[in-house]
C-alpha cells in the first residue's frame, strides 16, 4: 500500500496494461481496441478474450469474434470460462499461453475475483503479462485487474462513511484502485469514499471509451474519447472518517485531483501528470 | 481575482455571510436558520427576507414569515423587490437598513443579478454586511453572494469546454465561486468547468441543508447535515482547455479537493482547512 515502497509496476513486468472504462467503441473507429491490437502484434495478435465476468458470455465472445476480424485479427478465440474448473484445466491454459493480448469482457467484477481468485489461469495471465503480453479489462475487467476492486457499492451523491465491498483483484498493478464508465455512472463520490478508506491508493476513474494503457516504465498514456479522473490520497491532511456513522457525509482533506483526456500521459511512478511541452 | 493581492473578505468588513446551499431544514432542529438568528442578535435580531430570486415571491415570503417567529424572531419583513424601480424605493432601503440579519432566498441567480445589479438595495445590502449585519444567501441567494456567480448550465458528466453563463454577483466576498444543492444536483463536473476556465477562484459547492459560516476573519466554519465540497485551483499545473472544442472534455490538473462537514473550518485567507487539534 505504501508508493514509496512499492513500485506500481509489477517487478520485472513487460507487458502492457489497457484498463478501459466500458463501452469501447466496436462500431465506428474502434481507437481503443485497434491500439490493443496493434499494441498485441498487429497482423500477428492472438486474442483471446475472457468473458468470465459477463452474464451473457455466448453473446459477449460472439460481439469480439465479429469485431476483431474487422480490425485485423487473424487468431481469435473466446475463453468462456465460468467456473473454477474450467479456470484449472490444462486446455484453457494452454489458449492463455499462447496469447499475445488478453481481454478481460464487462459484466460484474464478482464474478471474475470468485472463479478466477488463486486459479491457474490467474496465475497464467499474470505470467503472460510478465512475459511481454497485452492485458486488457475493460469495465468490471478492468476493475477487477488491480490488487483490489469494488465489488458493489451504490452510486453515491457525497463521501460517505460507506461499507463499500472490496475483493482481491487480479493483482495486475499496485496501489491501483480503478473504477469504470465512471463519469456516466456518476461514481466520483463512490471513489472517494473508497479511496477515504485507503488513502494510500491512486484512484483512477475511467470514462466509458476511454483507456489508460500502462507502458513497462509506469508511464499510462489516456487515449479514448473521454477523460480518466486521477485522485492522489498521498497528501490527505485529515479525515474524521473513523468517527462518523456508517452512511453519513465525511469530512477530507488534502486530495489531489488530475483530470486527463485521450493523448495526456501519467506517471505512475511518481503519481504526476506528465505536462505536455508544446 | 489573484488571492495574494485581493483578501477574499471585504476590506473593513465587521459582518457575518451565511453561505447556504438550498433546503435549510424548516421543519426539525432548524440548525442553520437558529444559528443565522442568534448571529443577528437573537431575540433582538430584525430578519429581513428579500424574495427578488423567486417566481412565487408571495410564497416564500410567507414560509419564512411562518418559520422565523418559530425560532424567536419578533422582528420579520419580507421585500418582495422585484424590479428596479422597487430596489431603488427609499421605503425598500429603509426597511433594509434597520436589518440586522438579511436572507436573500431562493429562485434563479439571474432575477438578483438582473433586478438588484447596481441598485441602492445592492448597495444597502453591502453597507448593512460592512458594518456588521449577518447577509445570508441560500440556494440562488447563496451563488449570488459572490463576484461572480453561476447562471446557468446544466449538470454535466464531464469536465468539459463549456459555455456557462457567468453574471456579477452582489459581490459580498472575493474570489469564491459558490454552487449550491451541489450533490443533490451533481454539479460537481460544472464547477470545476467554471474553475478550469477561472483557476484564481476557489470554488465551493454546498450541499442542501449545509452552510459555510464566513466571519469577518476570513474563517469560515461549516454546519448543518451535508458537506462542503471545496475546490483550489491556485496550483492548477497545466489545462489544455484553450485547445479544446466547445462541449469537449478537458484535461486539467493540480487541483486540491477538500472535503468538509459539520464543525470544520476553513481559513479564507490561507485557503487551507483547519485541522481540528483533538
């Protein structure tokens, strides 16, 4: 939990990190998932798409397999795995192993840390992601590729003391606490209320086709054609958070606020916007 | 409009603003309209009520005729200004300038800014403040009590290049930008589009119920069941707002958010919160 001991990069990681914010566009210039693939090999990616969080994972792998051709993709296949022992057998470790770019689908972040928590292919997605692959979550995905995710919680109109349900993610990136289609869900007082608890945490709040791609070096680019939302906790002076009634209004101060759009970068590293020269 | 040269109380003031952000309970405890009375003198205090902002002037004037003896006040007028030619009336100044306390209620910013703009009332109001009478302002009373103040613009998503309308407030305090039913409204990403465009204000948004309590010290002291959402944008690094196509997101970044409830303080001055010793 502590930046400064911790880098925000998994040690030795050289992958590359897209945490989209829902709704990437699959209909028009399709931006974020071009860059994906490009980012993947291009004419050479092999995709697969995990589809664990959704509800609907048939319709959910049938969108990607109709989208991802359009924009080049020759190896395309769906991982619809929706139980632990799917998330265990050597078959669907094997599709992981040979991916050059994952995509974790939108549904419901419980979903994702209940089957996939501890499993092989957990384990496979980060060695991937060590090894030199894309990773991609987009919506509960991305949600859940941190070390911790909200799981639910109400959209909230203030800070609240809340008792927001946190689950281990898949621990893609630390410190991280990410959430999604986060201007059009009205979430910023979700996240504050979270990061409140946990002012050690970055929060990064992602618009709905929008994305942070995470280079090697902790450099995130914002492409997309919304904004991320960067809360730093680093510099909290005060909080009256423990002597407050759950779901009353808090008080905090000292935070921090970044608002970035598509070609904006940040550094991870150093939890600061990079200002662009020209 | 730079805080280091322009104090934000008004030279020589020796009253109190009562900065409220809409919905003042009127039913229960009544917490902010005692606290406005007693700071008018109790008892003794002489509450006037200007309605200019409603279009149900009648209406409001008879709530708060109903309300304040409630609370001990002898002393109630109601002025139903709603023109020029009533704002410049010398019964209307007089009956003004025997109040110790002055509630502007709510409506629309743009009846006070329209029909009391450079008026002898206008002008009474501030004399009555500078010589130590409580002003409070609540909902559309509360944004015009400053410079400048918010006219119009919808709730937005996003932090965006917007065309808000800005009018001249009645100018009882300097650089603060004061929205009000801010999370009732979600106004959040409207205010800091207003800030992004004027980084030098310090922008507050006060939730129903809740006020900021501004003594002639520049201390400010919040109260009642919501929050105070405060956002400076002195140390702003960087927008590239001026490049951005109207109704676009912007990047902005380097803002400090501060979040206060019941009890807390603010120095005006400094713009830092006071941390409460215990």
């Amino acid at each position: 939990m502590n930046p400064s001991s911790e880098p925000t990069i998994l040690n030795g990681a050289t992958g590359t990190l897209f945490i989209i914010g829902g709704h990437e566009d699959k209909a028009g210039p399709m931006t974020i998932l071009r860059r994906f693939v490009a980012a993947a090999g291009g004419a050479a990616a092999r995709i697969v798409v995990i589809t664990t969080a959704s509800a609907i994972p048939d319709a959910m792998a049938a969108m990607y397999a109709a989208v991802f051709p359009q924009i080049g993709v020759a190896s395309f296949t769906a991982l619809e795995v929706a139980s632990r022992t799917q998330a265990n057998d050597p078959a669907t470790i094997a599709t992981c192993n040979q991916a050059t770019g994952i995509l974790l689908s939108g549904g419901e972040q419980i979903r994702l840390t209940v089957e996939l928590g501890g499993t092989q292919l957990e384990d496979a997605i980060k060695q991937r992601y060590l090894a030199g692959a894309v990773v991609a979550g987009t919506s509960a995905g991305a949600s859940a590729l941190g070390e911790t995710t909200i799981l639910d919680g109400a959209a909230s109109f203030e800070v609240l003391r809340e008792d927001i349900s946190l689950g281990a993610g898949l621990d893609l990136v630390n410190n991280l606490l990410i959430d999604q289609h986060f201007d059009q869900r009205l979430r910023i007082y979700r996240l504050l209320s979270v990061l409140a608890l946990n002012p050690g945490l970055l929060a990064v709040g992602i618009d709905e086709d929008t994305a942070m791609v995470v280079s090697p070096d902790g450099c995130a680019e914002i492409i997309g054609s919304g904004a991320v939302t960067i809360v730093d906790g680093r510099f909290v002076t005060y909080t009256n958070l423990p002597s407050v009634d759950p779901g009353q209004p808090i008080s905090i101060t000292g935070l921090t606020l970044h608002i970035l759009t598509d070609g904006h970068n940040f550094d991870l590293n150093t939890r600061t916007p990079i200002i662009p020269t020209t």
